[in-house]
C-alpha cells in the first residue's frame, strides 16, 4: 500500500471526515468494516425470529400492532446494514451464503429461546437497550454509509426499547404470577445482555486498531459499564431484582461493579453452540429456500419490463 495514500486517509480519520465508498482506504479497513457490518445485518436479520415467534400470540390487537410493527423495523435495519456492506465490494449474495453456511457470525442474544410473552418485554427493554447504547457511538463511526445507516436505525431502536420497558412495567405491576413470570425473563436476559458488547477490552482482538481508525468509538467494557449503569436503576424502579448478587455500586467510580461474566458460555455461543442456535439458522434457511420463487418472479419481471423498453 502507498505510505502517502495511507497517510491521507489517516489524516482524514483523525480529523474526523466520513470516508466514502468511492475514496481510498487500506485494505484491512475495509476488512473489519465489511465483517462488522455485515455481522450486525445479519443480526437484524437473524434478530426477527425470537420475537416473531410471539406475533401471533401476542396478547392483545395493539400489542400485536406494535410487534409487528417492531419485527419488521429490524428486516429494515437488516437491508439498510446490507446496502452499506455492498459499497465496500462483497455481494449481498456472498453475505447472505456466509450466513446460512455457518461461516459468518451475528449476535449471540439471538441463540437464546423466548418462552414466555415477558421475553418480548425482556427483549425489548434489554436488548433493544444494549443495540442503542452500542449504536449511539456508532453514528459518528469513520465510515460514511454506516454512520449514516446508523442514524435512522438509533430513532427506531429508541421507540423499540421503550415498548419493551412498557411492557416489563406492566408485567411486573400485574398479578403475582406476571410478576414472577417477569423476573423470570428478567433473570435470563439479563447475562447475554451483558454479553451482547463482546470480550472483555484485555481479549478483544479488534477493538485497539477499530478505536484507531474510529470505526468504534467506545470499547466494549465501557460500553457494558454505561448499560448496567443505566438499566439497574431502570430495573429497581419496577420492582425487579438483578440476578446478581455481587452487584454493588461504587461510589468512587461512579457506577456499579458487577459480578464475572461467563465467558465460556459467550465463546460457546460464538461457536455456534447455543440453546437454539440451529433451530435460528434452519429457519433462515428455509425461508430463503421456500420464498426463491418470489426472487425468481421479480427478475422475470424486470426481464419482460426491460425486453419492453428496448423494442
Ligand atoms: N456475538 O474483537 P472483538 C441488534 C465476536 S444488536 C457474536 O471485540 P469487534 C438489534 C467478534 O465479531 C446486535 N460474536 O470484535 C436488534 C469477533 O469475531 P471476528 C448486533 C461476537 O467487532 C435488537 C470476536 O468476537 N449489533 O441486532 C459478539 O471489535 C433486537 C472478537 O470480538 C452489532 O453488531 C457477540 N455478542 O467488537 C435486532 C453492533 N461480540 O469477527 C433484533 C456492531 C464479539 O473477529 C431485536 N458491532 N463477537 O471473527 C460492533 O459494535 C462490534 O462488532 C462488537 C464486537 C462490539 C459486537
């Protein structure tokens, strides 16, 4: 690589300009920006399943709107996060096959299973809440069209965090029963939350070169620290208990310290071992196998239209 060109686009970095589809960049730039966002359109995608499990027993005509509504807000943020991924050169056919062959990650959050209807307020409130703590920073991310991705995807992650807060404050002011059926879920989405912002600083191979070329903005610890922060508050205001017992809060740093976090069971996920991580990729599968003949009729389409055109 040119050391001048190099250093340009250095310089730009570190004065803070977008760098755009079309200007140059090194090559390992555009490496860690096509998994990246490649990484979290899959997790959009992949995303809509545990909640959409609960569509169709949704327990009443609004909150059944309102999840529709939410389910199809993240296939957006999925094909925005596929377009932006393109302009650095790999094919959304290529991301799409690396995801259903196994090779391509997403977030683990999505291999867990949603059992009851307070997964959806769980999901909402904590999940919701950790992708937005994540994505703030990352609408002033280095490069253009992720940055700008960003900042429609943040409005609507905003809106979907606080339908999962309401629907936790209602369960966990309802009956005795809904209550405990919201500590419950509480209780199990609670640690892959926490697990959402990736390794530990000290184990996180891409963080130091990421934060240099200010493709990440913040670290993946303090990250977790601004969650746990502002969600346990959020968490004794309804009357929920936080499944930790070393959680304590520390007054010299203001925040809390938490208890360790298993990362055995992050990596196992990672690896494609979670509660019902084939069951997710069965179903991406399927979908795109069963609905070919949608993509099939569009091209027929555009042929016949273009065939017009030209005679
Ligand atoms: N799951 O060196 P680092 C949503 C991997 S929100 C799986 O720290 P990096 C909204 C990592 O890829 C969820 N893998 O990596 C929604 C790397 O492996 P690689 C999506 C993980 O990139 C809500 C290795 O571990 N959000 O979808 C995870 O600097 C509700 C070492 O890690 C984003 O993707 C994990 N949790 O930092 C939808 C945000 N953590 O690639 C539906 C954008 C780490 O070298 C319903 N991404 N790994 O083979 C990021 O900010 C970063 O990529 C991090 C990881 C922070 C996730």
């Amino acid at each position: 690589e040119d050391p001048a060109l190099l250093e340009a686009f250095e310089a730009r970095v570190a004065a803070d300009e977008f760098i755009e589809p079309k200007d140059w960049m090194p090559e390992a730039y555009r490496r860690t920006l096509t998994r990246q966002i490649s990484q979290h359109a899959h997790s959009e995608i992949v995303g809509m399943l545990p909640e959409g499990n609960w569509i169709t027993r949704a327990p009443s005509l609004r909150r059944k709107a309102i999840l529709l509504a939410k389910v199809q807000d993240e296939a957006g943020h999925g094909l925005y996060l596929y377009c932006a991924a393109e302009t650095l050169g790999t094919s959304r056919e290529q991301m799409i096959e690396a995801l259903h062959s196994g090779k391509a990650k997403y977030s683990t959050i999505f291999n867990y299973p949603t059992l009851t209807w307070a997964d959806i307020g769980a999901i909402g409130w904590l999940v919701d809440g950790a992708a937005i703590m994540n994505q703030v920073p990352l609408q002033r991310t280095s490069y253009g069209p992720y940055a700008r991705a960003m900042v429609r995807v943040c409005k609507e992650e905003s809106f979907h965090q606080r339908q999962g807060y309401e629907i936790s404050m209602q369960l966990a002011r309802g009956t005795p029963e809904q209550k405990r059926m919201m500590q419950d879920a509480f209780n199990r989405w609670w640690w892959p939350s926490l697990m959402m912002f990736g390794p530990p600083d000290d184990n996180s191979p891409n963080t130091a070169q990421s934060m240099r070329w200010r493709i990440k903005r913040e670290t993946n610890d303090e990250l977790r620290q601004k969650f746990v922060d502002i969600t346990v508050p959020q968490a004794e205001f309804i009357g929920l208990t936080v499944p930790d017992p070393d959680l304590k809060w520390n007054e010299e740093k203001g925040g809390y310290d938490f208890g360790a976090i298993d990362w055995e069971e992050f990596y196992s996920v990672v690896k494609g071992e979670g509660p019902v991580a084939k069951e997710r990729i069965t179903a991406r599968r399927e979908a795109w196998e069963k609905n070919a003949w949608v993509r099939e009729a569009a091209q027929a389409h555009e042929a016949k239209k273009q065939a017009r055109k030209a005679a």
